[in-house]
C-alpha cells in the first residue's frame, strides 16, 4: 500500500487509467492491474520548490513500488519550477504552483495535471515533457479529459466556474472561449445548494454529460457538448450531502 496525497496509476502500453485520491491521506494500492502488466504510479507534491511557485512530480516504476515500498525510489522527479514554469510562464505570463490531480487520456498519451494557481498543464506520457499550459482562473481542482478526446472539463472552485478547453492533442491546439465555453456556476446557487463551487467534473462515456459534484452539497449534470454549456439536471445537498 501507499500513503500519498494524489496519485495516479498508469498501465503502460494500455488503454486503462486508475485515479484514486483523498482530502488529506490515500491508501491506494493498483487494483485489477494484472502482476504481470507493467504500470507507472504519478504522484503530485504541492511543496513549494521555488518562491510561492513550484512543486513535484514523481513517477515510479509499478512493479518496483508493489515489490518494496520501503525501498522504491522515483524513475523520475520533476521539479515544477523549472522547464514546466517556464511553458506556462510563457503562455500565460504567471508562476504556475502546487499540482494537484493528474487524469490521463483515453488513449493514454498525455497527462492533465490542474494546479491550485488555475493552470491546465497538457504533458506528453512517454517523454513526460510539457506540451502546453493554460491558465483558467484563480485555481483548477480538477481537470477531466473526455473519452472522446476533444474536451477538458475543468473545476475553477474560487470563482465557481465550469471551464470547457477544446483539445486537439495531434496538432497540439487546446484553447478555449472565455464566454462561450465558461459556466457560471455561481449564478445557479440557491437555499439547496447554496455553495457551486465545483469539485470534481466526470464525464459519461459519450462526453456529453458531466457530473459536477459541490463545495456545498448537491450535484450538477452539465450538457457539455451544448454551445453553451447547460444544466440538464439538478441534485440538492439534501440529496447529496
């Protein structure tokens, strides 16, 4: 087993992804991932690692990890404060910091990781490398790639937005529409779900419908695929709480 904060489980070469996470301590351990199969575990480090900017992010090797924990040690540590701010310094002219989740593509060639300063980093699998960095706000919880690969369903919980970035990950384009493809979450509060801020956003498998879980209880179906995002179905926090 493994004490970590988040942490993301990949079967190399596979078309599967596991993604487990906790508020403050996970136990995760790799479940129905064959001993045979070989996998990566990605781990976020929100440590600062340069002023007020920065962070980790370690990779191990699966096998090695399940084998001996105690003794594992990272195939690769990148330190956020390098080549990784320097895409997003470029591209969005602000510090990026603290990682926090990382989803994977369905086909599993590239990486989503939100960060608590509001970027969406794109990250190529095999090289690990930075592909490209958006900034969408004051903060991304989450950042949720579509099965179909044409969107990334990000949670902007301080501004209580629902952001929709198109993503073309052959030509590297991933863009989005700051009226268009933004929900304001907050104008939808009341008596029953009286805090939007958006935590978690999951789509189906037909990328049409995410599920929007709230900072205050209650949960959002959002169309996705809508021109304008709409919300097909409410839950209130007496129903979910």
């Amino acid at each position: 087993m493994i004490l970590s904060w988040h942490i993301f489980i990949m079967e190399v070469g596979m078309k599967k992804s596991y993604l487990m996470f906790g508020i403050i301590l996970s136990v995760v351990m790799a479940w129905g991932i064959p001993s045979s199969e070989a996998y990566e575990v990605w781990i976020t480090d929100q440590s600062d690692t340069a002023k007020e900017s920065g962070g980790f992010l370690y990779v191990y090797n699966g096998a090695e990890l399940a084998a001996d924990p105690a003794k594992a040690k990272p195939t690769l540590t990148i330190d956020v404060a390098k080549e990784i701010n320097d895409v997003c310094q470029k591209s969005t002219q602000k510090n990026v910091r603290r990682p926090h989740m990382i989803f994977v593509t369905k086909d599993q060639t590239h990486a989503l990781v939100s960060f608590l300063s509001g970027h969406v980093l794109v990250m190529d699998t095999v090289s690990k490398k930075p592909i490209a960095c958006l900034s969408t706000g004051k903060n991304v919880h989450a950042a949720w790639p579509t099965p179909d690969q044409s969107m990334v369903i990000a949670a902007n919980i301080p501004e209580k937005k629902l952001i929709r970035i198109w993503t073309n990950y052959q030509t590297g384009t991933f863009s989005y529409d700051p009226i268009k493809d933004v929900l304001d979450l907050k104008a939808l509060e009341s008596g029953e779900r009286p805090d939007n801020a958006p935590i978690c956003p999951i789509t189906e498998a037909t990328s049409t419908h995410a599920f929007v879980t709230l900072r205050g209880g209650g949960l959002l179906v959002v169309n996705v695929k809508d021109t304008t995002m709409k919300v097909t179905t409410t839950l209130t926090n007496n129903e979910i709480h």
